[in-house]
C-alpha cells in the first residue's frame, strides 16, 4: 500500500513539473484582447536614483496611449483595441523588475514589455526568452544572441558617446585631456568602455577615469582628484541625474572652466545648482523637441509635455512612447498583437519609422544580434539653458571608420562589458 | 599642495557633517542604550522639512532650519514617549521598534510628497571661497561653523545645567541616577529630543548640498553607527574623535585612490579598531 502512495506521489509531482516548468510557450496575450484591450508593460524606475530615467518617460506613455486610444485604438486582425498601460516599478533593482517581469507577464499578459536599461533588463531576459515575450529597452547592450526578442529601438544608450568625442575633439581642439567618472554599475562600466575607445581613436588622453558607489554623498573628494588631473574635458559618462547634478555642482564651485559631457542633462535641476552661463556649451545627447530642426510632430509633443508636466523634461520623456511607436508599427505590420507575429514583422522589415529617421537593425558586430535600430543621432549643446541640436550623423557611422571597430571591442573586452559568445 | 590643503578642508566639512549625525546617535545609545536606525529617517524629515519651508514655501532658510530642529526633537520625542519607553532594558526590542519607525517614516513622507524624482533645495550661498589655490562651496563650507555652534550649545546643555548633569548621570549609571532621584523618563525624552533634532539639523543644512528623496537616510545611519561604534558607543567625546578620525580617512582614501575603497577602508578599519579595543576610541572597559 506505502509502495502505491509513494508511486502515486511521484507521479503527481512529475505531472506538475512537467505542467508547471516543462510547457513553454507564449503566455495568452490573445486572451485578454477577447476584451479589446491590449494591455502594454512599463516596467522601470519610478522612484529612487534613476527615477529621472522612467518617471518622465511613463509621462510620454500616457501621452501616446491617451492620442492612440483617441484616434480609436490599434487596429489588427480585423479588430480594434484600445491600450492600456500596466506599470510595476522596479526602482532599477534586478530582483525586482524580474518580479515586476513575471507579474506583467503571467497575470496581466501585456503584448510587449517596456525597460529601461542595464542590470534591470539583463535579470529579466532568460525569463522573456523561455515565455516568448517581446521586450524593448533603452540601450544597445542590452541586445544579445540569447535574447532573441529583446529590440533596443528608440534610443542608442552610451553608444552616442561614439559621436559626442569626436564632435568635441573636431569643434573644441584645444581639448586634449579628458576625465571621465561614473556610477559603478553597468551602464557606468559600458559607458567608460564606449568613451576610452572614442578618446583613443580621437587622440585625447584619459587622465581620470574612476567610478563612485551608490552610496556616495560627498563628491568634493572626487572632484578634488579629477580637478588635480587638469582635465580640459569631464564627462559623467551615462551617470544618473542625481549624481550628474552634484558632480557639475562640485565642479562649478571648485572652479572647473572646462567642457562638461554626459548622456544628458536634467537642466530643470542642474540649472537650480549651478549658473546657467557655466552649464553653457555642456554637450550632450539629447535634444529639447522645441528644436528648430526637429519635426512639427515633436513640437507639438514637447509643448504639451512641458504643459502637463512641468520641469519634467527629460531625455526619456519620448523615448518609451518612441518604442511603442515602433511597436505600434510592428502590429499593423503583422496585423496581430500577437507578440511573435508583432516581432517577425518588425524584424523582417526593411527599414523601421523612427521620429529620428528611417532605422535599420544592426549590431551584430558589436553585441552579437542584429536587434539595435542604428538610427541618424544628434550631438547637442546647451544653449541659453536648452539642449540645442549642433550636429547629427548616422550613429553607427564611427563604428564603421577605419580601425575604429577593433579599438571598441578592445576596450568593451578591457572593461568586462564585451559579451558575445 | 593645494590637492592636500584641499582635501584637509573637505576632510573637515565631512568629519562636521559626521559629528551632527554620529553625537545625537551616541546620545540616545548613551541615555537610552537603544541603536536608533530610525536615526537616518530624522535626518530625512530635517532635509523635507526644509525643502518644504525654504524651496517651496519661500521661508527664510534659518527660520526652516530651526523649524526642522523642532519638527523632528517634537517626532523623536512622541517617539520615545510612546513607542521607546516600553522597551527600556531591551536592546533587540528598541531595535525592532526603530526598523518600524523607519518604514513609517520613509512611507509617510513618501506618501504625502511622493517618491519620484528627488527633491531640488536651491543653494542658499551659491558660490565659492577661493584661497591659497583652494576652492570651498560656501554651502558646504557653512556646515562647519553650525556643527561647531551646535556642538558648544550641547555641550554647555550637558556640562552646566542641571538636566544636562541629569542625561550623564543616567548614561553612566542608571540605577544610581535613579537612586539620587534623577527623573529618568524625563532625561530619556530629553537625549531623544536632542539627538532627534541634531540629526535633523544634518539634513537640514545638507539639503541644498544632497539630494532630497525619502531614503536618503540609509547611507548616513550606516556611517552614523561606524561612527559611534568606534568612538565607543554612548561616548560623546569619542564620537566627536570617531567622526574627525572616519572624516579624515574617508576624504583622503576617496581622493587618492577611489570612493568605493574610501567606504571599504573605513569599515576594515572599524574592525581592526574593535579587535584591538573592542570598548571604542574613548570607551572605557567595563
């Protein structure tokens, strides 16, 4: 009889790993479109230090979820859904955003699932990769072999630095010397690999080139040993707002009359820390949608913005609803919500809309998938208090220079950040 | 030389900004014997309290600093009147009681003022002091003499009046202090008061300097307790000592090498003073 129990157990445990784990297939997104609605993951950063990376940008969510849903919804096979966006913040912590990942997936069953970038996205890709879910990010490296379904398509997080350098060391040659300091994580490590390669490949020598823990609050220390270097340029690499903000404030008061660089400025709160006449000629990556030489669409996008939310523009405030844009695009492509369908057809197009220009999927070369959308980028500098676009070229236009691919993959291999199998 | 008078000035404004936190938490070890986590979380309110005042209310920013120092003496007195007393005599229990407060006190604030983006506080005394090749922010230099003034207050409250004889007493004997009919709920009150409101004076002048969210207490409680660990807990003087000691090496292992390592060398050093003197700097073996 114990013999019958023990076998009946063990079948029932057998059942449920193979009812549990052993099934892999895509979860039901079909199931709660039965109700017109195609619910939409955002899962990023709303509190903590990289707030200034997800809050802004959920702002620019609604915005697009509020005009398509006006305009009547999406329309794919046949139907119409209106959107609706499910959010989880993850306070940029690996453990939580894979929570975050399950809980979009599994219950809520969103269509596609938009992060921010780094560690955060890393944690969640085996789980997206075994449930077929279709992921957006915000940074090129996030893209790998092993994540087949995960698409950076809106913004070439770091790599612009590759274009930031050289327009630098091109318009301001009296720059020779160049520190560079960021927060030690990964986008700070990818970013100080990206910046090595273009200051190499430029001729500029790095004189400094440290990282700081979350946990800092003093950044005069800091700032005393990279003032000590004589930079003539100090770039801040891809570091948080927060950090960013009391670096430039350090190098103000201690008398920095240098060039200043980052990923980008939150000027809303840099300006309340130091002049606006220093923070003059900070270049950076990303433009104001006031921008002269930016379409009418992003205008009228940036006026209502800054209406809605004032002083919360920031260099994500588009970029989440520039991905669902291309999402968007992907299922009137496919003419399905079905992530699968919405994936191939985004992959199989020729050339994919971005507000910036027509994309193309590239990065083989670099992060071992073709599923970063190389797009025309822009360098800016602050003017007047406003990010003001200087220059644009193809973003990967350096990468493809002469030499210029063996010295990245050298410094990306140097910093542990290369990882291509 | 000016990298080393640059960095003993900074070595100076940190070790300051360390003595504000650090004396009021040795002061509630020393009278109450209770570890304060919750020690950050005032810290915070002091930093919301004026970001509130001074930022959005356009209050004068002394007049919020001192609101601030009342504000949180006021929340760390409720505290220890209705949460603290009952556990006096109970290490594990008052710590349980301050991880709570903690949460109540990052939920609240959070809650009422949300927890997105942090908080801007605009400088009060923007520019620098420039000399002999150095170059001090004045808001961060201004930490200095406050620390000093708020020093001198307490010490004189310990040393010359009679409640202030009263919290020694009953941080170096209890029993006795009761025994010569020292009101020692009164002197509890009081320590926490006290110490709440000079972690609040921390927050409060560094608020323009940091930034302003509900978790910004957790660094510097950690650091706080280093602090007065080594300066042999309860043990002002020590503390005082602790902070000069941790600001010092803090500053010049975060210029010279990184701040990583500054935070790393400082807690090998926490160990290495503990294992040679396990009472502290300035404790005394019992």
């Amino acid at each position: 009889m114990k013999r019958v129990l023990y076998v009946g157990l063990l079948l029932l445990v057998g059942a449920a790993v193979v009812f549990a784990g052993g099934k892999k297939e895509a979860p039901a997104v079909e199931g709660t479109a039965a109700s017109g609605v195609v619910k939409i993951g955002f899962l990023a950063p709303l509190t903590g230090d990289a707030a200034a990376w997800g809050l802004p940008g959920l702002y620019g969510a609604q915005m697009w979820m509020e005009d398509v849903n006006a305009a009547g919804g999406i329309k794919a096979g046949g139907k119409s859904y209106k959107v609706e966006l499910v959010t989880y913040d993850e306070e940029n912590v690996a453990s939580k955003a894979l929570l975050g990942a399950k809980k979009l997936v599994l219950e809520d069953k969103v269509a596609v699932v938009l992060m921010m970038a780094g560690a955060t996205v890393t944690a969640c890709q085996s789980f997206f990769t075994e449930n077929k879910v279709l992921s957006m990010s915000l940074a090129p490296y996030d893209t790998r072999a092993e994540a087949p379904y995960h698409l950076c398509a809106a913004e070439p997080s770091l790599v612009y630095h590759l274009a930031s350098i050289p327009y630098i060391a091109k318009t301001y040659p009296n720059v020779k010397r160049v520190a560079i300091v960021a927060q030690d994580d990964e986008i700070g490590r990818q970013g100080l690999a990206y910046l090595r390669a273009a200051c190499e490949s430029a001729g500029l020598q790095v004189v400094y080139d440290k990282f700081y823990g979350f946990e800092t609050t003093d950044f005069a220390p800091i700032m005393t040993a990279i003032l000590n270097a004589k930079p003539d340029l100090i770039s801040f690499d891809g570091g948080y707002s927060y950090y960013v903000e009391l670096l430039a404030e350090q190098a103000y008061l201690m008398g920095f009359e240098g060039i200043i660089e980052s990923s980008e400025f939150f000027l809303s709160s840099l300006l309340a820390k130091v002049p606006a006449d220093w923070a003059e000629g900070a270049v950076a990556s990303f433009a104001d949608w006031d921008d002269p030489k930016l379409p009418k669409y992003c205008h009228d996008f940036y006026a209502e913005y800054t209406q809605r939310w004032p002083g919360q523009w920031g260099a994500v405030s588009w970029e989440y609803a520039a991905n669902l844009d291309i999402w968007k695009f992907g299922v009137e492509s496919a003419d399905s919500i079905d992530p699968m369908e919405v994936f191939k057809a985004l992959k199989s197009a020729e050339t994919i809309p971005h507000v910036y220009g027509e994309g193309v999927w590239s990065g083989k070369e670099i992060w071992g998938i073709d599923n970063f959308l190389a797009t025309p980028w822009h360098n800016t500098e602050v003017r007047n208090g406003k990010h003001v676009i200087v220059n644009t070229q193809p973003i990967l236009g350096w990468f493809y220079q002469p030499g210029n691919k063996e010295i990245l993959l050298k410094h990306l291999k140097a910093a542990g950040v290369y990882y291509v199998k | 030389m000016s990298i080393i008078l640059q960095t003993l000035v900074n070595s100076l404004i940190t070790s300051s900004f360390y003595m504000l936190i650090a004396v009021g938490l040795t002061l509630v070890f020393g009278v109450m014997n209770i570890a304060n986590f919750a020690h950050g979380e005032f810290y915070m309110v002091g930093a919301y309290t004026v970001w509130l005042l001074y930022s959005v209310g356009k209050i004068p920013f002394f007049v919020s600093v001192l609101v601030a120092l009342v504000v949180v003496c006021a929340i760390g007195v409720v505290a220890e009147r209705v949460l603290f007393r009952r556990v006096y005599g109970n290490v594990l229990g008052g710590f349980i009681i301050s991880i709570g407060l903690v949460f109540i006190l990052q939920v609240l604030v959070g809650q009422i003022w949300g927890v997105g983006m942090m908080k801007p506080v605009p400088k009060v005394f923007p520019g620098s002091l420039s000399v002999l090749g150095i170059s001090v922010g004045w808001q961060r230099f201004i930490v200095v003499p406050c620390t000093g003034f708020l020093l001198a207050v307490l010490w004189f409250f310990l040393a010359k009046t009679k409640t202030g004889r009263g919290l020694r007493a009953v941080a170096q004997d209890r029993e006795a202090a009761i025994l010569h009919g020292i009101d020692v709920n009164r002197c509890c009150a009081v320590a926490m008061g006290l110490g709440s409101a000079m972690a609040a004076a921390g927050g409060a002048l560094m608020a323009p300097i940091v930034s302003v969210y509900p978790y910004m207490g957790h660094s510097v409680v950690w650091t706080g307790f280093v602090i007065v660990i080594v300066g042999g807990a309860g043990n002002i003087k020590g503390t005082i000592l602790s902070a000069l000691f941790f600001g010092f090496l803090h500053t010049i292992v975060a210029t010279v090498l990184d701040s990583t390592i500054g935070n790393l060398v400082g807690v090998l050093c926490m160990l290495i003073i503990l294992a040679i003197k396990p009472e502290g700097l300035a404790g005394e073996r019992e």
